[in-house]
C-alpha cells in the first residue's frame, strides 16, 4: 500500500513563501516519477514540477525561477518550496508518485491534496 500526506498549505499574501510537503509510505525509489500537481476551481489538474529517477525537476513555465522540487531519500519525502506567490497560484496542491511496479493495482498514487490560497 502506498500512502502519500502533505501538509504545508495555508493562506499567504502576495509575494510570501510555503514549502509544502509529501512524506511517502515507502522508499521513493519505489517510484520512477515524483511530481506535485495542482487544481484550481473551474480549471483542470495540471503540472507544476516533475522529477524522473536521479534527473533535475522540470518545471511549468508559470512557476519556473520562483518554485523548487527537492527530495530527502532519508525521509522518504518530497518538497515544493513556493517563493514569490501570486494569486494565480491559489489551487490545491497533489503530490503525485509513479511506481516501477503496480501497488494496490496502480502505478499512480496521490495524496490527499493541501490548499494554497494567495490573497492579500
């Protein structure tokens, strides 16, 4: 069973900074791919940053220079550290992880999602 929970959401102004958070259930070298996704009201899922095996993150081209995608192996979890908000942020944030191999039936796995709202 994979689980996957983030945390680090919350209400930030205009210019501020959150670091969000996904602590996985299992090594994340059980998985080939590790992203964070968002959803806005109205608007489809999209891609934020996506990190492939040892590769360097890549990024939407809305949050490249003010978002970064880390990883802590030790801790079995990953980061999107968010600078520089703009309301146009506002979405709940996914973390998503691909397994190299089914789990409960399924390569994909997200978490619950946490909310981000930029608003002065």
């Amino acid at each position: 069973q994979v689980q996957l929970v983030e945390s680090g959401g919350g209400l930030v102004q205009p210019g501020g900074s959150l670091r969000l958070s996904c602590a996985a259930s299992r090594s994340l070298f059980s998985f080939v791919t590790m992203g964070w996704y968002r959803q806005a009201p109205g608007n489809q899922r999209e891609l934020v940053a996506t990190i492939t095996g040892g590769g360097a993150p890549n990024y939407a081209d809305s949050v490249k220079g003010r978002f970064t995608f880390s990883r802590d192996n030790a801790k079995n979890t990953v980061y999107l550290q968010m600078n520089s908000l703009k309301p146009e942020d506002t979405a709940v944030y996914y973390c998503n992880m691909r397994s190299t191999v089914r789990i409960d039936g399924k390569h994909d796995h997200w978490g619950q999602g946490t909310q981000v709202t930029v608003s002065s």
